[in-house]
C-alpha cells in the first residue's frame, strides 16, 4: 500500500471473533513496514466448532466492475480469510449463471487453505422456481438441470428443483427466508398469516411436508434447513417455529448473501458447526443436515447445549421420556459487546439492518444480554450475563407436560437449533394454532405464486399443494388447542 507522508488512523480486526483496534500511525518517507496484530476474544475452531456462510457470491448485486462475471475463486478467498470465515459457500445464480458456472467442480476449488474451505455450488435465483422462494443447494455432484446447459429451462415449482438436488446428496433450504414473510408485529411466536409475496421461505410451507427421493432411493425431507441472519428475525423465525410446533424437524443455518443483501463483508451470519474430527466440506453441511449447529452473528456463541443426556445433533436431537417431567438444560455461552453502547442500532426498527446484531440485545444501561431457553417457541425462562466476552457455564431446569422441542438463544444474534423431547413416543403436536397458520399459509401461498408456475408444471403444483393441505388439515386435528 503507497501512502504519502503523513499522520494516519488504521482500524484493524479479522471477523467478529476478533477485538477492533485503532492505531494512528506516523509516515515518513522512511517508514517502510507497519505491523497490526489481531487479538481475540473467542476462538470457536478450538472447541470444534467451524464457522461457515452457506450463502456468498462471486458475482452480481453490488460493487462488482462486471456483475455478470465478477470474481474468480481467489478474490473470494480473500474475503473468507479477511472475515476468519472457516467454510464458504460460493453460489452462482442468474445474471452470473453462464459465466460463474466453469468455476464448479463437484468439490473445494483448489485455491482452498486448510481450514479455510471455499466451494462453488447453486443458488436458484434470477431463474427457475425463484419467484417462490430462492433455493440455496449445496454440495451438488451436478450443477446443471437436465435439459439444457444453462438457467432457461429449469423447473418452475420449488419441489421439483429440491427433487433433483436430493437425489443427489445435496444439502438443500431457502434462501433469505424471511422476504415475503412480513408481520406487524414482535410476537414470536405470531399467528399473522404474511403476505407470501417474496423471494423467500414462501413455498417451504409446501415443500417441508413432502418426503422425496434421496440418493439411494430412501425417501427423505425435501428441505434440510431454514436460512437465517440476513433478514428480519422475527419473520424468520416465526416461520420456523411454527412448523416445528407441529411435528416438522427443519433446521436452522446462518448466511449473509453478499453482496447482495450485505455488502461490506462475508460471515456477517454463520453457522457453526460442531464437528469431532478435521473440517471438511462434506462433514460441515452433514452437520447441519443433522442439527449440530448454531446459527450467529459471531457476536455471541452457544456451546455444547444439552437437554438430559442429549446434546444438539446427537442421535437425532431426541431425548425421549416416558412421562412428562424436569428436564436439565445446560450449555457454554459466550458473548462481547463493546462497552460503549450503539443506541442507533438498538433503537431501528427490527425491520431495518443490521437484522441480526448483538448491540440490539443489549440490555439498557448494561454491558449485559440475555440468554432465553425456548419452549415450542415461547421463551419460558432466561438468565442474564455480562457479554464481556467471557464463557459461562448456565443451566436450566424445564418443566416438560408433553412432547415438544427446546432451544436457546440470545436474541437477535444467536440461536440453537432444537432437540426434540418426546414423551411416550408421541410426536410433537405443540399448538393447533400453528397447525391453522401453516394451513391457511398455503393457500396464501398459492394466491400469490400460481402465475409463475409454468402450464406444465400446474398439475403437480396443484398436487404438491393438495398434498400440504391434506398434511396440515391431519395436523390441526392432532394438535393441542394451544
């Protein structure tokens, strides 16, 4: 970097786990080397927990010269190792589509620097089935829908889109869930039926209650997770705790989209995932296939969350009981908030950015946060800490009457995933009043995403929405009158 002589002020940092210094620095024509040293606060790859953003792009959207080409594989990878960001996953989509797709090889590209992992794979979007809901697929042995050899032919309806990608191992869930998803409303859970409008979680409330192919013909969830971070929580969320509350086991992972919803960095929203042995791509997505994952803004991390003898992502996420009892909940938390407070994040609007930020949960006056065990989506009890960046052993004790799932989580900057209590091996039917928002969601949906689905493809949008229906008309009646 050539600077003229003169007096200058560098701030420095290395992604969220990391403290922001400042230095003024002094140039004269002789000064020829200046070193800057990142301190931490946290380091979760220590613990075994690897940081990833499921969702960047090389191309498209904001401050790229060429946005139909963009970048290649080593720019990105800069931004993954300027941000500490451990796993990136590199999604081309419609404007970038014909150019960005030479780069996908079926594995990590090859400018990958252990544990820095960078891989190419799909985002529906711009194309296809993206008016009901953008599609991120991940680990794709075959980038190209059969048909063609670019983005004009692919499906129209979501379901048949996450058909191929399941057949073949992939990873599937919406993107940015919580467009077209918004409420009036902070309620968490809420029972406001959204618009479905948008370019997110919208036809997941059609999709999650379909079982199709996997790669050895077993049949398996049509959608393996929720994205979370980079739109507004509560619309998020709400989407997702309602279909947990009524049996369904999706889970949760963080992205960032850049540059298209943020611009200034990547891993602006994570997932860590906990693995026991060495990092590697396929194992990190398997992890979050299987729940052992939180989502986060880096600013606050939840460790090791266990329910009984259960820890996230474990055997199923399951405990099973007998009869409805106590249960003990524990887990390692940490978070670090600067002592200087941000009143100009903490007072927008939860609907405005940054969506997801630890400063928002900031308890007025204090350096403090808190931390709210979740019971079928309604916080049922918290506990308060200092975010100075310490860990912390909590622990919890729940009253458990029936079947349902618990989370953690401090709001809005990091969340667990679930782990299922069943009790006399009886699924979780939580509330019929999600039952009647997911069926109502339905038909909301299909008001506002037929025009897009192409005539060939009506007949079996028309069967995949009668069949969610069907589902959701069983579950109202076995549900709870909660």
């Amino acid at each position: 970097m050539k600077l003229p002589v003169g007096t200058y002020t560098f701030e420095f940092s290395r992604g969220p786990e990391s403290i922001s210094s400042r230095r003024t620095v002094k140039v004269s024509a002789d000064t020829r080397k200046q070193e800057f040293k990142v301190e931490r606060w946290i380091d979760p790859s220590k613990l075994g927990w690897w940081s990833g953003d499921h969702h960047i792009h090389a191309a498209g959207c904001a401050h790229y010269t060429k946005p139909t080409e963009g970048v290649h594989a080593a720019d990105m990878m800069r931004h993954c190792l300027g941000e500490d960001l451990k796993v990136g996953a590199n999604l081309t989509w419609g404007p970038c589509f014909d150019y960005q797709k030479q780069f996908f090889t079926g594995a990590i590209d090859k400018v990958s620097q252990y544990p820095y992992l960078l891989r190419y794979d799909v985002e529906v979007s711009g194309f296809g089935s993206h008016q009901s809901g953008h599609l991120c697929l991940l680990r794709l042995k075959d980038q190209m829908y059969p048909g063609g050899d670019s983005d004009k032919h692919w499906p129209t309806l979501c379901l048949n889109t996450l058909k191929w990608a399941k057949a073949q191992g992939a990873l599937v869930g919406p993107a940015h869930s919580g467009w077209g998803l918004q409420v009036e409303t902070t309620d968490l859970p809420n029972y406001i039926v959204p618009p479905f409008d948008g370019i997110g979680a919208n036809e997941y409330i059609v999709d999650v209650t379909h079982m199709v192919p996997g790669p050895n013909g077993a049949s398996v969830p049509a959608v393996d997770f929720l994205s979370m971070v980079d739109t507004p929580y509560v619309w998020e969320l709400n989407m997702w705790y309602n279909t947990l509350n009524v049996g369904f086991r999706t889970r949760i992972s963080g992205e960032t989209d850049f540059p298209c919803i943020y611009g200034e960095r990547v891993g602006l929203g994570r997932s860590y995932v906990k693995l026991d042995g060495k990092l590697d791509y396929n194992s990190w997505c398997e992890g979050i296939r299987a729940g052992k994952n939180y989502v986060s803004d880096g600013k606050s991390h939840i460790f090791d969350f266990k329910v009984g003898d259960v820890l996230m992502g474990q055997n199923g996420s399951e405990l099973k009981m007998r009869e409805g009892g106590t249960v003990h909940v524990s887990a390692k938390v940490a978070a670090r908030l600067a002592e200087k407070p941000q009143p100009e994040i903490k007072k927008r609007p939860y609907s405005e950015k940054p969506y997801w930020d630890l400063e928002r949960g900031r308890i007025e006056g204090t350096r403090e946060v808190r931390v709210e065990a979740i019971v079928n989506g309604y916080a049922v009890t918290n506990q308060i800490i200092q975010a100075d960046g310490n860990l912390r052993n909590l622990e919890f004790n729940l009253p458990i009457k029936k079947s349902s799932w618990v989370a953690l989580r401090i709001l809005p900057s990091s969340h667990t995933n679930p782990i299922f209590v069943v009790i006399d091996d009886k699924p979780i039917r939580a509330s019929r009043r999600s039952a009647e928002w997911c069926l109502k969601g339905v038909d909301r949906c299909w008001s506002q995403k037929e025009r897009h689905i192409a005539e060939k493809e009506k007949g079996e949008a028309r069967a995949a929405y009668d069949h969610a229906r069907d589902v959701y008309k069983t579950l109202v009646a076995e549900s709870q009158s909660e």
